[in-house]
C-alpha cells in the first residue's frame, strides 16, 4: 500500500503564476483573480434597469502578469495550453476570437475610453466551468481589467473595471449581457450578497444568514439556443417599453412600471409581453423583499421569494426547461431546504439554492439521488460561501 499522500490540487492563483513562469521563464510581478457569481434573486432584470442580488462564489480566474514597456499583449492561458498575441492599437471587434476575446475586448474598450493603456505579459489559470452559468466570462474580464489597471497606473474603482469588461463583453465579444455579472465579480465582499440598482448603479452589501450554505446545482444540459433566446427576451422587453411608453412617457424602462400600476398597463400589452412586463416588474418588487428580508434576518421568507422567482421566470418569463424545474421541485422537498429558483441565464444550466448548513448533506443527497431517478443523469453539485471581488497583489519574493 502506497503512503503517499494524494496530490493537493494547485488554487488558480498557484497555477498562474507556475504557468508564467514556464512560459515567459521569469516570475511574473503580480497576481490578479476574480470569482465567479451566482444570483440569488434578480433573474432578467439587470437589463430592465432594475435589482438584483447576485454573490461571488469561491471559484476563480487567476493572472499572473508583468509589465511590458510597449502596447504589446502576450497571455498564456493554462487550461488550453494555448498563447494569444496582439498589439493594443491593431484591435478591433471581430479582430480576436475565442477566449482571447475577453481580455483584448477588455485592452480595447480601456483604449476606447481613452485611458493610457501599456502592453503586459500574463498566464491566466481559472477553476470556473465554462458555461456553467457561473460567469467565468466575466470573472475573466475583470481579472484582466484589474491587470490592465496596474500595468497601467490607472486610477479606476472596481465599479469603473465592471463597466469597461461590459462594454467590452458588448462591443467586442458580440454578448449583449447586462451589467451583473461584471459588478458582482468587481465589487462583490465575502460573507455579503450584493444588493445592486442596475440603473443607478448603486450598491449596498447584505449580510446573509450564518448557518445557511449557498448550493449550486447544474442540470448538466447546455443549451445551444441560450444566446438568441436572451436576446429574444431582450427585444420583448424592449418591445414592452415602446408600448407602454406610448401610455405614459414616463416610461422609460419596465423599472418605471410601478407594481400597482401594472395590472391597468397590462391590457396595452399583447402576449407574451405581458407575461414578460409581470415577471420583471413582479421580480424588481422581489428583490427588494428578499434585501429586507435578509437584513431582518428572515430567512425563510427570503427562500419563499426565491420560490416564487422561479414559477414567474418559469410561467410568465419562460426561461426554465423541465430539469431546472426538476432540480426546484426536489429542492422544496429536501431536508434542509430554504429556498431554490433557476439561475443565470435560464434554458438549461443552474439552479441556487439555500440549505441549512447542519442539513446540507441531507438536502444534496435526497436531491442528487432523485434526479439521478427521475432524469437518468447526474446533477453538478457545488457548495460555496459568499466571496469577494477583484483583487490584486504583488508577488513577494
Ligand atoms: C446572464 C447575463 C446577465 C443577466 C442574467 C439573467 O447571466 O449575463 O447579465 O441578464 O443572464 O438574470
């Protein structure tokens, strides 16, 4: 029998900065990571102007990077084995493809800003699945945007590296995603969900309750339709505001839409933007229950809302597939369980759920083993604490 002990797996911080040294034969002079996100309420409404709650979970994208003293960007990415070259002046969307796009969409929308920008040398590493739902997009983003940041001496909020790795998801990668995903891998603290108005951009961080964990369950189905249904959702909400601002110019966004008013409104609507317009502003006034309800420490009522985000993103904002609901349904029935709705994007990938810390095996085991029964294959599962956003250090020697 071998006493060996079994090999400790390398953190991506680990494995960025060994990936630097292999490929540039030197150490690099810092290190940047980011996390991934889950949103705990707020489904579809970052676009809509409107809040949403998400936490960045304790899986990240990890760069080890140096200066250069030129416009020059060399970045070796660990898990494709694969080097991605370019100049910062020669970019432009559509000039870089893959997962190069994100940090050179990020270098370009820096220099569209007209911020000084210098060239660097980087390995990035991450442990976040890609199209998991979990925003590794964005995680990559913003850990380059923090790069660029110090190799340029740039003087700029995580809030302001939140907006430029949108700007660059938009403009330059093609991905009309909303606002979210960006400022949760930014701005987000350990311990604390991030409460956050996508019009003003305003942020306010909430405790969540001791001895509940978050649970992060996949349906292990991706959905290749994702990108044209969420652009579709889009174009219905934005088809819903042209209508309603045609009763009411101060309609400018479904945020204007007040909950009382809706009923009246929803007659100039026909289906399925009506259905669309009930989720968003029905799932706006959410997210502001489930804040206070956080800080009023009133956590089964933050999971009923959960509950009920689900049947409207399922029934009236249609982005559920029968195996999200599967994963819901078993959820509410488990041991443990404090509240479950579909994450993400929707049409496939993950749900979030809240479990009682003590129970939370108990919860993993009677819903793993159902879907397993009911849908013949096996769910991802993952656990994870609220984490923090963005952050850089200098590599000590
Ligand atoms: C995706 C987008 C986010 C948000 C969610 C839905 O994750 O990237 O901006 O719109 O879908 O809440």
């Amino acid at each position: 029998m071998s006493t060996t002990e079994p090999a400790k797996e390398l953190t991506p911080l680990e494995l960025a900065r060994t990936a630097f040294e292999k490929a540039f034969e030197h150490r690099p002079d810092f290190l940047s990571r980011a996390p991934g996100r889950v949103n705990l309420m707020g489904g579809h409404v970052d676009y809509n102007d409107g809040l949403v709650l998400p936490v960045a979970v304790d899986l990240e994208v990890a760069v080890a990077f140096t200066p250069r003293d030129d416009r020059h960007i060399r970045i070796y990415a660990e898990s494709f084995d694969e080097t991605a070259e370019f100049d910062i002046s020669e970019l432009t969307p559509g000039s870089v493809g893959g997962w190069a796009a994100y940090p050179a969409g990020v270098a370009w929308a820096i220099a569209k800003a007209d911020l000084p920008l210098s060239g660097l040398d980087a390995a990035v590493a991450s442990n976040i699945p890609i199209g998991s739902g979990l925003s590794s997009s964005a995680a990559l983003e913003v850990a380059f945007a923090a790069a660029f940041r110090q190799v340029s001496g740039l003087e700029l909020p995580e809030l302001k590296l939140a907006q430029l790795s949108q700007a660059a998801e938009n403009n330059f990668v093609g991905v009309q995603c909303g606002i979210m995903d960006q400022v949760a891998a930014a701005c987000a603290l350990p311990g604390k969900a991030l409460l956050l108005d996508c019009r003003t951009l305003g942020i306010r961080h909430v405790a969540l309750p001791s001895g509940v964990r978050i649970v992060v369950l996949g349906t292990g189905i991706e959905r290749q339709l994702r990108d044209s249904e969420y652009n579709e959702r889009r174009r219905e909400c934005a088809e819903a505001v042209k209508r309603l601002s045609a009763v009411d110019n101060d309609i400018r966004s479904l945020r204007d839409v007040e909950a009382e008013a809706l009923q009246s409104l929803l007659r100039h609507l026909p289906p399925p933007l009506d259905r669309r317009a009930r989720h968003v502003v029905g799932e706006i006034e959410r997210v502001q229950l489930a804040a206070a309800a956080l800080e009023a420490s009133e956590t089964e009522r933050f999971g009923e809302l959960m509950f009920a985000s689900h049947r409207s993103l399922r029934d009236d904002f249609q982005v559920s597939s029968d195996e999200l609901d599967g994963l819901v349904e078993l959820a509410r029935q488990a041991p443990g369980t404090v509240g479950a709705r579909l994450t993400g994007a929707g049409f496939g990938g993950c749900t979030v759920n809240l479990a009682t810390a003590a129970l939370v095996d108990d919860f993993l085991d009677y819903v793993m083993e159902n879907y397993h029964r009911l849908y013949g294959r096996e769910a991802d599962e993952f656990i994870t604490d609220a984490a923090r956003g963005v952050t850089v250090e200098k590599v000590g020697w």
